[in-house]
C-alpha cells in the first residue's frame, strides 16, 4: 500500500501484522501486471452455482483499493453526483466541484481445469471467465518477503546524530558538525559588514577528516541492496562489520554483516530482518572504511 512514512513510498504488511518498507519497483511492476490482466475463455453468461467453478469457496482473491476524483455539481443548498443532474431537466446553472471517493476491484479465483485455465469472477458479477495458469501463478507463488524493500536501513546523513562503526575488534564514531559562522568582511567603503555562513565539518573519533572520503563511505553503506530478502532471520553473532546509526529524533538504526559463504554476507537490521548481499560491496564497503580510519591514523 502507498504509504508517505515509509523511505520509498510503498509498505507491505504481512498476514502477522509486521510492515516493512516495500520495493518501489517490484510493487510497480505488480500493478503494471495487475492493470493489464485479460480473460481469455468465457464459460457462463448468468452462473447459477458458484461451486461448479470452485467460486464458492475462492483460493484466492485479488482486491486493488484505489481512489478516483470524482466529478460532483452543487446548486448551492445540497450537493449532487452528476448522474443524478444528467437526468433532471433543470437548466440552473450549477457549481462543479471535485470529491475523492474510495474505490475497489475485486477478482476472485477457483478452480484450475484440465487446459490449466483458471475459472475467476469479477466481484458483482455472476459471469464465470477464464485466465491462464502462467498468468495467474505469479501472485499464486508470491510470497511477503518478495515485495520487502532490498535496500539495507540507514539515517539521512541530514537527521543523523552521529554513526558508531565497528570493524576488526575497534568501534569509530562518525559525526557530521553544522555550524553557523559569522564572518566580519570589509564593503567597498571600507564599512566592516557581518555575513552569516554554515559550515559542516566530518569527524572520526573528534578528528577532523577529509569530506570526501567520510562521505563516499557514509553513502555507499546507506546504498547497500540485498540480493534477495530471507523468509527465516539469521543471527549474526561475531559480525565482521556493525554499523549503529542514531538520529537525532532518538532513532536508532543497528546493522550487522557476517560471512555466509564464498560468495555472499548475510545482513541483520534491528528488527530481525535479513538478506544476503554480494561479497564484494562488503569488501568494497570495509575498503572505503580503512582508507576514512586511515585519517585519523
């Protein structure tokens, strides 16, 4: 479902109850799929039993909620949909004006036949058409997870209090320092004049270090993807990289790396969520993280 919290815009709950950030993309491609659905058999015009069908007891249903304007002309003393102004002959001249209303198509699904063609029914309606199995399958087989954002969590650098990072044994505190700077220039009558300037300083451990450096670590790990989401959460318990954002608004944003395998690294979140990410973005990330320790050092 659209949702303006979450960091892309899109947020999946599962039958459990727990919401996570979902994928913009496949959750677009999701509705691409969805808005150009077809039939492709028709088998009864006027259904009278539903369980000839399996529609009685539906496998599954799939229902898309949405919101559409909808045109509405007010005379002024009571508002009325345009239908109802369509069929009076009234020729006053009335105001137009616009109302969000909830809206909702539902599609329910029965049983496979021996063409592997799915019965389904539009919600409302008593016709009893056809859809493939290879269409349809994609939602069959889908699972929560699939649609769970792949990007590992992190803090805009601009709400972020400070980052504690923890590699081999030793624990770095990373801190972005805005300050307002008042500045005395002398004008062109030789008046002395204030001007007001921010800058931001880096830090590691209260050393200053250089931007570009603090900044091309700090933005490749808040860009990590996940290959591919887990269903069951790993534990991670001697983790080769940890990474602890606190943002200023009190949040706290704890991530765990660790070896799976020659190829991959599983990566915790604090809330339990799990993903493999392929090797080298971790080696590349510890990478930028020696040369930004290496600052200070």
């Amino acid at each position: 479902y659209n949702d303006p919290d979450s960091s892309t815009g899109w947020s999946v709950k599962g039958t459990n109850g727990e919401v996570h950030d979902g994928d913009s993309m496949k959750i677009s491609s999701l509705q691409s799929s969805l808005s150009t659905l077809e039939f492709t058999e028709y088998y009864d015009y006027d259904c009278k039993d539903l369980s000839v069908y399996g529609l009685d007891k539906p496998q599954m249903t799939i229902e898309v909620k949405y919101t559409q304007e909808v045109e509405i002309e007010s005379d002024g003393d009571h508002t009325v949909d345009s239908e109802e102004i369509a069929d009076t002959s009234e020729e006053d001249e009335h105001e137009v004006v616009y109302e969000t209303v909830d809206k909702s198509v539902v599609l329910y699904v029965g049983d496979l036949n021996e063409n592997h063609v799915y019965y389904v029914r539009m919600d409302g309606s008593s016709e009893i058409r056809g859809i493939p199995q290879t269409t349809l399958g994609t939602y069959m087989n889908a699972k929560v997870f699939d649609y769970w954002s792949l990007t590992v969590d992190s803090i805009n650098i601009s709400d972020l209090k400070y980052l504690e990072v923890t590699y081999d044994g030793k624990t770095y505190e990373l801190q972005r320092v805005t300050e307002e700077v008042v500045k005395k220039t002398e004008n062109k009558n030789g008046e002395m004049e204030e001007e007001t300037e921010m800058i931001t300083t880096y830090y590691v451990n209260e050393v200053e270090v250089d931007s570009t450096v603090f900044l091309d670590f700090f933005r490749n790990a808040g860009n990590v993807e996940c290959q591919n989401r887990l269903k069951e959460p790993q534990k991670i318990r001697n983790p080769q990289l940890e990474l602890k954002y606190y943002g200023v608004d009190g949040s706290v944003v704890h991530i765990k790396y660790g070896e799976r395998d020659g190829n991959f690294y599983n990566v915790t979140d604090q809330d339990g969520n799990s993903g493999i990410v392929n090797k080298m973005k971790v080696k590349e990330l510890i990478n930028q993280l020696i040369t930004l320790i290496n600052e200070i050092e």
